[in-house]
C-alpha cells in the first residue's frame, strides 16, 4: 500500500511541475503582449483585440505588428461592408440623400484605406518602416475623412448623427495601434 501511495506521489509531481512550467510560459507570453500594448495610446484595445488572434501569445514583436494591421485591415472591410448595407437601405429611401452622398464618400476613403493597409503590410514583410508609417497614417486619414462628411452635414443642420462614429474611432485605435507597435521595430 506505501508503495503505490509512492508511486502515485512519483506520477503527480512531474505533472504538477509540467503545469507549472505552462502557466509561467503562457503568463510570459501573455506579459510580453501587455508589455507591447503599454507603449500604445488605446491600451485595453490592444490588449483585447492581440489577444484575440490565438497567434498572438506566441508572436514576437514583428508578429504582433503584423497581426495588428491585419486586424486593422479586416476591421475596416468589415467596415466597408456595413457602409455597403447603410448604402443600400438609404437606397431604399430611410436616409436623405446628404446621408447616402456621404457614404458613397466612406466607400471610396475605406477602399481606399484598406488598399493602404495592405500595402503597408507588404511593406512590414520588407523592414520598410517608415512607409508603414505613412500607408497607416494615410488609412487612418480617410476614415478621418469618411467622418468629417458626416460632421459637415451636421453643421448645415441636415439632422442626421453619423451612423460611422464608433466605427471610424475604433479604426483609428487599431491603426494607432500598429503604428505604435511598429515603432518599437525601429
């Protein structure tokens, strides 16, 4: 009986020290995102969206700059699908035509946004930096611009909120984001 409570104690401990060993991994891993995040402006989001991509907890800086573009980059198609959609129902005759003309405008800044990123993540791969830089900078500038209509619209008394607000600023923290991160590469 003493010998199989022994044995017993032989099994669990390496097991017990095996669990050990991966929380402290995954902990380091998850401090170095934390870590990375600490030197951006909107911290709880780029916290929360890293981590959101499983890749992330095994990245490298560089890896975790190119999954925030990517994140940057998906976010804004995803926006531009809804602009499609708000587009279509202001077809349908639920919005004025103010309301419809800019966001035919926000179709054009998003397409052009998401052609930035992408080129900005080519440009990632290749160690040219500061045309990241300039590509993020630019994809943040037309959602700028994308609610700056909206904001126009407002100021000739056209009664009508942006429907993009949340969006555009969620945007532009994810590309703040990257462009933080990127920074550290240099």
């Amino acid at each position: 009986m003493a010998s199989r409570k022994a044995l017993n104690h032989i099994l669990v401990l390496p097991i017990l020290l095996m669990n050990c060993f991966v929380l402290q991994n995954t902990q380091e891993v998850e401090d170095f995102v934390t870590a990375t995040c600490k030197h951006t402006l909107h911290f709880q989001t780029c916290v929360s969206s890293l981590r959101s991509v499983p890749s992330s907890k095994t990245s490298h800086l560089k890896g975790l700059a190119e999954i925030a573009l990517n994140l940057s980059t998906t976010y804004a198609t995803k926006t531009l699908s809804y602009v499609y959609e708000l587009k279509s129902s202001a077809a349908s005759g639920t919005n004025n035509n103010y309301t419809s003309s800019c966001l035919s405008d926000c179709v054009e800044e998003y397409s052009e946004a998401i052609e930035n990123l992408k080129d900005s993540a080519e440009a990632l791969a290749n160690g040219e930096y500061d045309t990241v830089d300039t590509l993020v900078s630019a994809a943040m500038s037309d959602a700028e611009t994308c609610e700056d209509g909206f904001k126009d619209m407002l100021s000739d008394d056209n009664a009508s909120n942006s429907p993009l607000t949340e969006r555009n600023c969620y945007f532009s923290e994810l590309c703040s984001n990257a462009l933080a991160i990127t920074k550290l590469l240099v």
